[in-house]
C-alpha cells in the first residue's frame, strides 16, 4: 500500500456527502453486506461499491461513530431496503478506508458487538437504523469449559490441514478465552454458507453456539482430509505436465538461440519497435529507458499479462513527438486577419495576442507568457484559443478540466496499475501530433481538490516556463519538454484559482458585449451558422436588423452571445418548418413575427416603475456573468430604531448597510432628519430576487441613498444608478467590474451612473457607444451622491 493513501481522519476531512440527512444521536449508519456477516472480536476487511454503503462509512468516519454491518437476505438484491436485510448484525468500527485506483471502496473493520435493529430510520441516501445493543451472556461451568477445549483442538488441527497459516491466527485461537469469543473467532474464519453464517451470528445462547460452530467446523475437516489425500494422488501427475512444459520452454530457448525460433510474429514485432524507436529520437534518458523495457519485452512471452502492458507503454513512447519541432513562420498581418475573421470588436484583446505572436515570431524560443482569458460564458474564449492556434498556423490541442479533482489526471498513473494512461497533458500532445501545439486549457477555474490529490498543484509544473521543459508524467516516468506548447488558459471567475497559479498566468479580462456588438456578432456569424446547422439557405430565409435587436433586447440578457444563437436558431427552425412543408419557400423574419415564435419579451425596462417611491434606489452589481441592476428597497414602520436586513446578503453587504444607516444617523442634522424620527420607527431593507445569493461592498452608496430618500421622503431619480464602496467619514471609495456594470445600465434604460471618482481610469475601458448613452457623475463623497441622485423637495403649502 503506498504512502499516499489517506488516513480515516483524511477521509473524514474530504467534502460532506451530498443529500445525507441530519440523524439523531442513537441513529446506528447500516453497511448492508451481500454474503458476508462481521462477528464481534474479529478485524474483517470490506469491499462496498454501492453509493449508500459508500455514503454511510464516509458519513460515520466524519462523525467518528462505529458502523452496523447487516448481512442482505437475498445476495442478489442491487439497493436493498428495510424489508431486504436481516434484523441482528454487528456494530463495527471503522479502523481504515481507502479508495483503490479502480474506484473502489476498501474498509477494515473491527467487530464490537452484536445489535437488534429496532426501527429504520433513513433508507436513502443512506441507510440509518435505531438499534438495541445486543449483550454476551456471560458463561461458566465445567460443560461450557470442556466445549471450548473440544472447539480449541479442532480449529488448531483445521489449521495444520491448511498451507500458509498465518502465525498470529494460529496465536488468537489458543489465546482467546471467552467461549463465545472463541466460537465467533472460528465462525468468521471458516468457509460457510451465508446462511449458515447469518444463523451463528444470531444465535445468542453460547452453548448452543460452540456446538453448532463444532459440528461445522468438523464437517469441514472431513472435507480438508479427503482434499489432501486426492491431492496426494494427483501431484505425481501434475509433477509431469510440469516437467513436459518446463522442457516445451527449453527447446524454444534453444531453438531460438539457434536461429530456428517460431515466434516469427514477435520478432518482427520488436523490429518494428526498434525501428519506431530509431525514428521517434527520443532524448537520451528516455531512449535508454524505452530500450531496457523493449529488451525485457522481447524474452517475455507473448501470452504474459504483463507483456500487453509493456507493448501498450512502448506504444506511448514511439508515438510522442519528441524531435525538436520545426519553426513556424508567423505572419503578424495574416494573424490580424484570421482574429478580425473570427471575433467581432475586442480591440485590446486582439492586441494583446498580436503582441504575443510578435514576440513569439522575434524569439521563437524564448519562455513566453501563459495567457488566461477570464470572462463570462459565452463571449469567445474557447474561441479565440482556436483563432490564435489558426493564426500561428499549429495544430490545436483542447483540454477540459472542468469537473477534475484527481491529480493523475494531470501526471498520469503509474504503470502498476491496471489501465493506467498518461495525463491529459500528454494524451493531447500524442493527439495534436506536435510539441508546439496550441493547447486551450479550459476551464481551470473549476478544478476541485479530492482525496487523490489536487490538480491545481500539479498544474503549477505544467504551466510555469522554468519548470515545464522536463514534466514528468507518472505512467511515462520520463521527462517530456512542454516548454514548446502555448499554453492558453480559460476561467469565468478569478476566485477560484489558486494563488500560485494565478501567479504564473498574466490575466486577459473579456468583458460582457455590448448590445451593438451582440448586432454585429449575430449579423456577421450567428446568423449565417444557424442557417447552416437547421440546412437553410440565406435566399430561404433572413432576419431583419429590427428582429436582430429585439432578440438581443428583450429575450436575451447575457454577457456573452450564447443564449443570443439559440434564440436565433429557434427562429430558422421555425422558417425550416415552414419551408419543409411547403408553406413557403422565402421567408423574412421581422420584430412583430416574434411574439408568434418565440412568445411574448421576456425581458422589459422596469426601472421606472420600481424607483416611483421613496425608499427605492439602484444599484450596480457584478456577476460571473456580466453586470446588472439591484434593487434597494427600504421601508419603515413603527418601532425602536431597529435595522432588518433581508434578500440572502452575504455578511459584507450586511455590513454595508450597517455602515450606510451608522452614516445616516451621524448626519442626522445635515440631511434633515428628525434624530426622534429615527428612534421610533425600525427600517427594513430588502434587496429583491431574494433567491439569488448577494455579496460585496459596492452596493454601499446605494444603500446610502435609498436610506435617506426613505427618511426624507424624496424619491430617487428614476433614470440614475449608481455603485460605491462607502466609510463612516462619508468617503465614496473605489469598487472593482465598472465596465460591465456600466453596460448593464445602458442595457437597462438608465440615463445616469454615478461612479466613484477614484474609479476615473476605468472610463476608458467602457465601449465609445455605450459613453455616448449615459451621463457620468464621479463621486468624492456621499453627499454628492445626495444632491444628484435625489429629486428636490416638494415645497410645503402655506
């Protein structure tokens, strides 16, 4: 067993098992058994493959509680319930799990004590049971101590019938003392029926116990004494078939030392390996390595088991590319061309990747960047990673590490194992056929450590340019270089990647598009792919800019243009209907035929309506994917200056609204606020969409705002938004995601944002038409954000 296999208290710590209810404390967790009962006293190793017995001992290690081990009373049974399994079992404790490399589960137990079951508490996703403990009866007397004699002396000579007897099994039976020990002890080392196991476990007299244990276990010496002597009479004829094939493989030997060997199919086998050897130019180390395997492959016999692994391995070695690749010429003018080809706008993004071609061009062997292009599903990452591999005129290699949490899928497993391959490192490079390949390493945010290991920590070699030039992947065992690949990673988010990582990749933010540039996304490439996917031409039929625009405006909202194509493509396979049937053979979709085929605007410009009262201000937020509006509603009632806070607010927005209402009541005075006022209602602030989890500071100056328009009763201009960290000296301070909270603004119908001043560098990162739509307001203190964002106030009558 190797070092690496997690301890219990390891396994205890990995992630909680999905959907385990919450048990009472006498809840006993129930490993069910198909054909194997655990008797109390004994260690017993267990092998569970189903996911409640998998979700029991997981949940049981985390717990630190012993386990019930309950025999099935159908073997055949795939997901036994209550009805299922036997009523009296064994309580166990687990002393340790492991997870093999096949994905099997592997727990060795303890036996303490046999239990009733009393009630089933939970079937699934666990089974979960009340149990009565069930105590041994204590035993005396000269009859109970002469059946445990006669029960000693037949286990110890049903051991010497047996070959490799364990010492210490030998040791327990003449140590144990207890008549019902000694009886469960033997029970749970002989061969037995499950049935006839099942019917020890439960009985509970002692007596009867050791007797039914004897009358078994004298059974089975009958059978072991019968064995013996017809095995006797059968090694003299098994001695010569041995002698024969041990002669059969001596001939070969000589035959073959003579020239004259018949296995012409492996030796010309191992020449073409040699060749392939000769043609791959493996570097030295891995040259001399694939030869002494390929030597130990040609002496072993075609049929061994571990011949197929070896010409699977040497398969691995010839078909690498391991020569010095050739230079590619890049063309900085073609490179402009196929970006511009492929992906509309992303201006500074493009120049970027012109910049790293061009260093690439003037220094073809210099340690490049690992460029990570982090943004919002759907606004071309993957994309791009194939238009720079086209640019650069090289193979494309795409490796998906959404979803891993094992860090052999990086560095491979070790040959030991059965079926193990190489990492999807090298699996690609072996598909792209080249080590200058560009490889899209894609969504490498969403790596998950596990038990076997965290891949993330395997990916710092893989991606840091003093490291990669020797990678060594487990199953390979060689250094490969992969400091010729251009690594190009993707992720939606930043958060999720570790430090150190992060720390070797230079970060290229995409950021949500425009509605123009949805437009011009859909007009130039969506239409014309959706055409060709639903088999219409463009002279069957065509969408007009207008139903281009209401698309994009009122059923989808998105950073990127995914939903955006299948909206589109609803539309065409509606056309495609139409034409199939002969309806029509031309069609043109226009913005008053939507409603029709894809429903009624699923999306609509709400602001107006929802800022109407005093009370009601917008915010800005950032999401994963792209910017949007929030929501800050606030209402009081009377009571004794309480703050409730609802919506699912994350503790930093909670604090946020603390510091906005601390903030209020110190300029009480200055805003026209009644200090009595505040100390006899209670305010509620609520932030809508209360399904949606809510977090970060910059909703403060909103929150700010919507308190104060509250309690001065003076509505907040509907046609404003605004976002902002805020102190309790009435700072307005920076907040990160401007550009997409800007453009989810303009997308809303708001007229006016208000940023705060320090956030004056960002202004040139907004797209020129969304500028163009919106009136900016730089913030240095709050009260600036007072005297813009809130209407004047309503003159009183005299």
């Amino acid at each position: 067993m190797s070092d690496s296999t997690p301890s219990p208290i390891e396994r205890a710590a990995g992630t909680p098992v999905q959907g385990a209810p919450e048990l009472p404390e006498d809840a006993l967790l129930i490993v069910a058994m198909r054909d194997t009962a655990l008797f109390p006293g004994t260690v017993f190793p267990l092998l569970i493959g189903r996911e409640s017995s998998i979700a029991a001992a997981e949940q049981a290690l985390r717990a630190e509680r012993p386990i019930g081990i309950l025999m099935q009373k159908n073997a055949d049974q795939a997901e036994p319930g209550a009805a299922d399994l036997h009523s009296i079992g064994t309580i166990a404790n687990i002393l340790r799990y492991v997870t093999l490399p096949d994905g099997g589960h592997h727990l060795v137990v303890q036996g303490q004590q046999r239990f009733r079951v009393k009630d089933f508490i939970s079937e699934s996703p666990v089974l979960a049971v009340r149990a009565e403990p069930i105590e041994e009866p204590e035993t005396h007397g000269t009859e109970i101590e002469a059946r445990v004699l006669h029960l000693r002396q037949q286990a110890l000579e049903a051991l010497q019938l047996l070959p490799n007897v364990p010492p210490p099994l030998v040791a327990a039976v003449q140590s144990t003392a207890g008549a019902g020990a000694l009886a469960d002890l033997v029970a749970a080392y002989m061969e037995l029926e499950r049935a006839d196991k099942q019917a020890l476990l439960e009985t509970l007299d002692v007596a009867e116990r050791i007797d039914k244990v004897s009358a078994l276990l004298a059974k089975r010496i009958e059978v072991m004494r019968l064995s013996q002597q017809i095995g006797q009479r059968t090694k003299a004829t098994f001695d010569e078939r041995q002698k024969e094939a041990i002669l059969r493989e001596q001939m070969a030997a000589i035959r073959k030392e003579l020239g004259e060997s018949d296995d012409d199919g492996k030796t010309q086998e191992v020449a073409e390996l040699t060749r392939a050897l000769d043609e791959a130019r493996l570097p030295p180390e891995a040259d001399e390595i694939a030869r002494k395997e390929l030597r130990r492959y040609q002496r072993m016999p075609s049929e061994a088991t571990e011949a197929g692994m070896l010409r699977t391995y040497l398969d691995w070695l010839v078909s690498l590319p391991w020569a010095e690749p050739e230079p590619r010429p890049i063309d900085i003018e073609t490179a402009r061309k196929v970006l511009d080809e492929d992906h509309y706008g992303l201006t500074k993004i493009k120049q970027r990747i012109i910049e790293f071609l061009a260093v690439r061009k003037l220094a073809p062997h210099g340690k490049s960047p690992i460029l990570c292009l982090v943004g919002p599903p759907g606004v071309g990452k993957t994309s791009l990673g194939r238009s720079i591999a086209r640019a650069m005129d090289r193979p494309f290699a795409h490796v998906s590490l959404g979803g891993v949490h094992d860090e052999a899928e990086i560095r491979g497993h070790r040959r030991t194992y059965i079926g193990a391959m190489p990492g999807n490192i090298i699996q690609a490079i072996r598909k792209a056929k080249a080590r200058d390949c560009v490889m899209l390493l894609d969504e490498i945010d969403k790596m998950g450590a596990g038990v076997q290991g965290d891949p993330a920590a395997a990916m710092l070699e893989v991606l840091d340019p003093e490291q990669n030039n020797a990678f060594r992947d487990n199953y390979l065992g060689v250094p490969f270089d992969l400091s010729r690949v251009v690594f190009i990673t993707t992720a939606n988010m930043l958060d999720g990647i570790p430090g150190p990582l992060r720390d070797r990749m230079e970060i290229i933010e995409l950021a949500s598009y425009t509605e123009n540039e949805k437009f011009e996304i859909a007009r130039r490439y969506l239409v014309a792919r959706e055409l060709q996917s639903n088999g219409v031409t463009p002279e069957q039929a065509s969408l007009s800019d207008a139903a281009l625009h209401a698309i994009i405006s009122d059923y989808t909202r998105e950073a990127g243009v995914r939903n955006l194509r299948r909206e589109i493509g609803r539309v065409l396979r509606h056309v495609a209907v139409r034409i199939a049937d002969g309806s029509e053979t031309q069609m043109r979709v226009d913005a008053q035929d939507l409603a029709a085929i894809l429903g009624q605007p699923r999306f609509e410009n709400e602001v107006a309506m929802r800022t109407s009262t005093p009370g009601v201000a917008t915010g800005l937020a950032w999401t994963p994917v792209g910017g949007d509006i929030l929501f800050i509603e606030a209402t009081s009632y009377p009571g004794k200056g309480h703050l409730t806070l609802t919506g699912q607010l994350g503790d930093v927005m909670r604090e946020s609204v603390q510091a906005a209402f601390s903030l209020v009541k110190h300029r009480a005075h200055e805003l026209g606020i009644d200090d009595k006022q505040l100390a006899e209602v209670d305010i509620h602030v609520h932030v809508p969409a209360g399904a949606t989890r809510k977090d970060g500071p910059s909703a403060g100056v909103a929150m700010f705002t919507a308190l104060v328009s509250l309690l001065t009763r003076r509505s907040v201009k509907s046609d404003t938004a605004m976002t902002g960290e805020i102190s309790l000296r009435g700072l307005v301070l920076p907040v990160g995601g401007i550009k997409e909270k800007v453009i989810a603004a303009a997308a809303a119908g708001i007229t006016r944002v208000m940023l705060p001043a320090r956030n004056r560098s960002d202004y040139e990162d907004i797209p020129q038409e969304v500028r163009d739509k919106l009136e900016f307001v730089w913030l240095e203190r709050v009260d600036e954000a007072i005297a813009t964002a809130l209407e004047a106030p309503e003159a009183s009558a005299d």
